[in-house]
C-alpha cells in the first residue's frame, strides 16, 4: 500500500497581552489561565482566534481526499516547531503561521525555517510575505509597474504632518504593516487637517508604526482570489456590499466589518459573488489582479483587493498572500463561484505546493 502524504497543519496560535502577562487563546477561543474579565477579552485579536477553525477546516478537508494529516500550533517556542518538524517528518506543511507572539513580520520567518529544513510548504515564500506586509513598498511596486493605487505618502512623526499638496480629502490612515483590517475604523478616514493629525498621531503611537495615508477611494470593495503557478486560475471577483451600513459608518472594510460579530459593521457588509460587473471591467481587473500576483512573487494562492470608484476606475488596495481561507472566508466564497467546494480548494493548493517539490 502507498504511504499517504504527510501535511502537518501549523498555525500561530492567538494570544491576549495583558500588562502583567501573556495569556494564549485555548481551544474554545476562550483564555487559558482563568482569565475572564473583559478587559482582557477585547485585547483578544480575534482575526488571529479564525485560525481555530481554519486548521480544522482544512484539516479535516484533506483527511477527506487522503492525506495524512496533523496539526501543530507555534506558541513562541521556535526550537518546539523545530523539535516537530524533525521528529514528524511531514511531506508538506501547510502554513497558516500569520506571526508570532503578535508580531506580524515573524509570518515571513516562520516560513523561513522550512525552507532552512528543506520542508516543502503552502504558499509564498519570506520574500512574499515579507514584502507584502510593507503597504508602501506594494504601492511602490504596483505603481513601477503601471497599476493602479490609491496617491499615497508614509507619515513617520505624529508631530510634522505634512501631505504632499496634490493629495486631496477626504483620505483614509491605516498602520502601514498590518493586515486583517487592523487599525482600521470608521474614524480612519478623514476630511479635514486637524482629523488627520488626530488619526496619525493615534496610529503611530497605538501601533508603533508610521501611518499610511492615502486618498479615500468613495466607491465599492472587490476582492479577487487567484489559485495556481504555472496556469494560475483567476477567480470570480467577490464584493463585500456595504450599501445596507448606516450612514454613521464610512464605506469602509474596517476590523469590526471583518471580525466582530453582532456589531452594525460585521452584520451590514456582507460578500457577494461573482460580484456584478460589466465584462470588460470584470476582464480589465482580473488582468490586473493577476498581474499584481505574478509581480509580487505570489504562489499557490492570495487575495488581490480593489476599491472601485463612482466612475468605474479600479484601484489596487493591497496584495494578500496569505488570506484566511476557512471554509466561510471570502476566499472560500470566490472558489465555490468558480467551482470548487471547500475540500477540492484546500486539496488544489496542497497540489500546488507539491508540484515544487523535487
């Protein structure tokens, strides 16, 4: 008989940071350590709690179509996913490490210790996911390259703040190296100097990091999902519908949008897909997606997302390579579209990743 291949499941495991000391998300999504007061629930990044499903989702997916499967969760401890992957052996690992302790740059250095142990594994690689996490740098390669993007300019001090004249209200500040919609409120966008001086200075000192301001794209999200290497397969592009958001909120995906059930911004953007469009716009932005991907280095799979405005102008937001990919993420939503229902998706980017393999 065959010997099935081995695709170890490894993940960050979500972890709450309080003053005194860390405390890790259990199985539950519950704290570990009796910790109960709800103080230290809302400090829980619940972009990173998705992942308890995730894994089991596609765990359970590819135990489906045949393969051997296990699942390891990176605590901090690096020596103890080194220990793992020498002692399992696994044929495949199938990343879903989005940082380490919290710090989103170490998703790039979890995946540089496969390549240091010659381990075949899902997705890009550290360049990729390095490269990808700097939004100005995407922008700057997009913009080399002729695709469209937001005007923009990096904001370092909380106490100069000066934007380049030809920038125009109203304009949106984000963290310039996060993902998952992280530092992104209703309040991020803004109209006036005074709003934008208020919002930089709560960037750069709540996240510790310069802030990105770009000119606010008024229009619709779109997101396009694109699945392969050699024959990349482009996906139907998907909208997150905000027309139902109360006038309160900006038509923005903030982190609530994406993240906080029960609130107004989680329960009035909800995904469509395929997302209507004419077919020489729909054409014109996959073209662009896919070549964002190639560009960028992409591999397996990733997430390209536009903001497309009033007159139909498509602008790249940014580029994922390592989106969620849960069996109720937007990804997931895109490949159903296309075709594919949840197992044959997590077992096409195993397929993918294998075909690198020596």
């Amino acid at each position: 008989m065959r010997k099935k291949i081995h695709v170890a499941v490894v993940y960050n495991k979500p972890v709450v940071e309080p003053e005194t000391e860390r405390k890790f998300v259990s199985e539950a999504g519950l704290l570990e350590a009796g910790a109960t007061s709800s103080r230290l629930v809302a400090e829980v990044d619940m972009s990173e709690v998705g992942v308890l499903e995730e894994r089991e989702d596609i765990s359970r997916a590819l135990a489906a179509r045949g393969y051997k499967t296990s699942i390891f969760s990176v605590e901090g401890d690096i020596s103890l996913l080194i220990k793992f992957l020498k002692e399992e052996k696994p044929d495949l690992v199938f990343n879903l490490c989005e940082g380490i302790l919290n710090v989103a740059v170490h998703e790039a250095h979890a995946v540089g210790i496969y390549e240091l142990l010659g381990i075949q594994y899902t997705g890009s690689d550290p360049l990729t996911l390095g490269t990808a996490l700097n939004k100005v740098r995407v922008k700057e390669i997009l913009s080399y390259y002729g695709l469209p993007t937001p005007r923009f300019q990096l904001v370092k001090s909380a106490v100069r703040v000066n934007i380049d004249p030809g920038m125009r209200y109203p304009m949106i500040v984000k963290p310039s190296r996060e993902d998952a919609s992280i530092g992104i409120e209703t309040a991020s966008v803004v109209n006036t100097l005074a709003e934008l001086r208020k919002r930089v200075k709560h960037v750069i000192e709540q996240h510790d990091q310069p802030a990105l301001v770009e000119e606010y794209i008024d229009g619709r999200e779109l997101n396009v999902g694109i699945l392969g290497n050699r024959k990349p397969v482009v996906f139907p592009i998907s909208e997150i519908d905000m027309s139902t958001l109360p006038k309160q909120y900006h038509r923005i995906i903030t982190y609530n949008a994406k993240w906080m059930k029960g609130t107004d911004e989680y329960e009035h953007t909800k995904g469509i897909c395929p997302a209507p469009l004419p077919p020489a716009l729909e054409a014109s932005i996959k073209e662009m997606a896919l070549k964002a991907y190639q560009i960028l280095g992409c591999r397996d799979y990733a997430r390209v997302d536009f903001r497309l405005s009033k007159e139909n102008k498509p602008y790249i937001l940014e580029v994922n390579p390592n989106p969620d990919i849960s069996d109720d993420a937007g990804f997931a939503r895109s490949a159903r579209a296309y075709g594919y229902d949840f197992d044959e998706l997590a077992g096409k980017i195993v397929e993918c990743a294998l075909e690198r393999a020596p």
